[in-house]
C-alpha cells in the first residue's frame, strides 16, 4: 500500500508521456497525409502561432473566392488553388437517407487535394460558373444512399434542393481529420448561391510546386492578400496563411505544452505516495527503536543509521517506480494496439527520458520523504533506546 502511490504515479507520468508523443505522431501524420507543400488560407485576424477566430467557429466574410483566383494568376510557383465553402445537409435517394458535409469547391479540387475520381467524372469549370446543380459523392455517402447500385446520372436531394450525382471519389479515409468519404462536392458557385446564399468562403488550399518554394509563395500570398484588402501599413491581416510546416510547428508545440502540463498534473499522486512512505518509515523507526539502540551500542554512528533508513526509504520508492515503470509501458502500448486496430496511425512512442524521469523521480521521493524519518532514528539516544519497550 506504501508503494501504490508511487507505483501509481510512475505509471501515469510514462503514459501520459507514452499517450501524448503518439498523439502528436497521429497529428503529423494526418496533416503530412494532406501534403506538405500545401498553404491553407483562413479568413480572419490572428496571432502569429495561433489559429484565426475562423477556426473556432466565428463567422468572418473577409476571403473571397476572387482572392484565390487572383493568387493562381499573379503568384508564383502555384500549381493550383481552390477555395472551399462548407455545409451540412440531410442527402436522400428513393427510400435512403444520410446526414452529411457537402463541400463548395472549384475544379482545381482533384489538382490540390491529389483525389481520384472512381466512377463518372469531376464537374467542370462551365458547371461552376453555370451554378450547375451537380455533385459528386464521397464513396462512403455513394455506398450509404444506393447501396451497390450505379448512383451515375440517378437525382439525389439534398436539403430542398435536387442534384445530379456525375461521379463518385475514389476511397481516401480520413485526411486532415475528416473523414472525406462520407462527403460531398458540388461547384463553388453552386454552394454559395443555392445551397448556402454568401459570397465569400470558409477557407481555401494553395498547392506550390515545390516543398523549397513554400516559404516564398506564402510571404507572397499575404502580400496580395493585404493589397486586395486595402490593410494599410500598420494594421493587422484580416486573413491567417499557413502552411503545413508551420501548422505542424505550431501544434506540436500546443501537444508538447499539455502533455508536460498533463504529466505535472499526475505527479500529485507522488505527493501522496512520499507521504504514505515517510508514515510507513516513522513507524518502522517506532518499531526499531532497540535495533537503533544495539547498533549505536556496539559502534554505530549517527551518519551510519541515518544512511541505513535513507536507503530502506530510497529502496521502497524505486521498487515502486520500476514496477510503475513496467505497468506505465504495457498500458501505453496496449493504447497503441487498439488506436491502430481501430484504424489510427499510432506510433507507440516510450522515450528513454520518461524512463529516465520515472527513476529520477522515484529517487527523489525517497530522499525527500525518507530525510525526516532517517534524521529521527539518527537521533536516537543508544541507552533510552535500549530501554525502549
């Protein structure tokens, strides 16, 4: 029981540590899965390494598809851009029903997000500047609403309004922490005037040619972005321009602070466990006393009980630490089987430095609460502590 706190305590440290790294492996992993020579553009001021006011919901109409036209045409090293609008909408065929995004976007889509068309084809630049009421299914929604058969040509609808399924994406999974196959797209246009009624855009994606051409491309992106929105000089960008190197950056560097915050949090128990070793070693000295007594007796010195007592206690925490240690590594490793049974990239990550702290720790614990104790013993006096019942 002395030890079940230490114990504890180890243990949660090394699976925060263990959990958090794997995390932050699936953060990386989902945003390289998005390309890493990709700049997103989002509407709304923001802070140098944080998001924009966009990204937690709030409603800003400063970007508009023009603007990312207007980046394809004038700066340099892009490939292609697209700009996305975003809704939510209930898709029925026949009898079938399913909720689902459907998602406003140019033709450029395929081009920057690296999707294939399985079945039929992608709408076109004419469908888009027509408003044309087409869509094209993700293959998840495509499998939901037909159930095996060709949804090619067949009308679906979506909210009060009825399309005309042209293709069907091909099997992606989950990119960018959402799950594309059980989306839709429909042209840009179409999004903003039928479905939706605004004229501007939730955010868009610029696809650089090269990975090297990156830093360049988005210093001049925000550069026409500034001048098209009239931002003088000394005030703010009303837009926020990432790219996927600085968005890794950035919230590796959130998950690094929650996992130490979170790791530093699960110490407490520590606290508790130092205290149930200090009680259980005041009470061995209690028990002791004619041990403490016959050892000065026949020579010992205060500084030999002292170390005797420091070393039971320093004992007792590391026992506690390394069985803390080994219980903290099977359950993060447990964590990592069933996040990638489930479909995650989860790399089971137990670094020598949460091993290292683990001992550290434990070590510690038992000199700082073992201290008061041994120091107790060491103060015995032989002859009171020979008469001691």
């Amino acid at each position: 029981m002395t030890g079940l706190g230490i114990i504890i305590g180890i243990a949660a440290v090394i699976i925060i540590i263990s959990v958090g790294a794997g995390a932050q492996s699936l953060i990386v992993n989902q945003l390289n899965s998005m390309g890493t020579n990709l700049v997103g553009i989002l509407p709304g001021a923001s802070e140098d390494n944080g998001p924009p006011a966009s990204a937690f919901g709030i409603i800003t109409t400063t970007l508009k598809r023009e603007d990312v036209e207007e980046i394809v045409k004038q700066v340099a090293n892009v490939e292609a851009a697209t700009s996305y609008n975003t809704g939510f909408g209930n898709f029925s065929w026949q009898s079938n029903k399913a909720d689902g995004s459907f998602y406003g976007v140019t033709p450029a889509y395929v081009e920057v997000e690296e999707a294939d068309v399985e079945f039929g084809r992608f709408f076109s630049d004419e469908e888009d500047a027509g408003s044309a009421r087409v869509i094209v299914l993700g293959w998840q929604l495509a499998k939901d609403l037909f159930e095996g058969q060709n949804p090619i040509g067949q009308k679906i609808k979506i909210n009060k309004e009825f399309f005309e399924v042209i293709g069907v994406m091909k099997a992606r999974g989950s990119a960018g922490f959402q799950n594309v196959d059980a989306m839709a797209f429909m042209p840009s246009n179409t999004a903003q005037k039928i479905m939706l009624g605004v004229r501007y855009v939730n955010f868009a994606r610029i696809k650089i040619n090269r990975q090297e051409n990156v830093d360049q491309a988005t210093e001049e992106i925000k550069l026409l972005l500034r001048d098209r929105h009239n931002i003088r000089e000394n005030q703010a960008d009303d837009f926020s321009v990432r790219s996927t190197k600085e968005a890794i950056k950035i919230l590796t560097s959130v998950t690094d602070s929650l996992k130490f915050f979170l790791a530093a949090i699960a110490s407490i128990s520590l606290l508790v466990g130092g205290i149930g070793v200090m009680n259980i070693m005041l009470a061995s000295v209690n028990e002791r006393v004619r041990e403490i007594g016959l050892r000065k007796a026949i020579g010992a010195r205060r500084r030999d009980v002292m170390i005797q007592f420091l070393m039971e206690s320093v004992m007792l925490t590391l026992l506690g630490g390394i069985i803390g240690i080994i219980l903290g590594m099977i359950i993060s490793m447990l964590v990592a089987v069933i996040a990638n049974y489930l479909g995650y990239k989860w790399a089971l990550v137990v670094s020598p430095f949460s091993i290292i702290l683990g001992f550290s720790v434990a070590f510690i614990v038992g000199v700082v609460f073992g201290l008061y104790p041994a120091s107790r013993a060491a103060k015995l006096n032989s002859i009171e502590a020979l008469r001691y019942e």
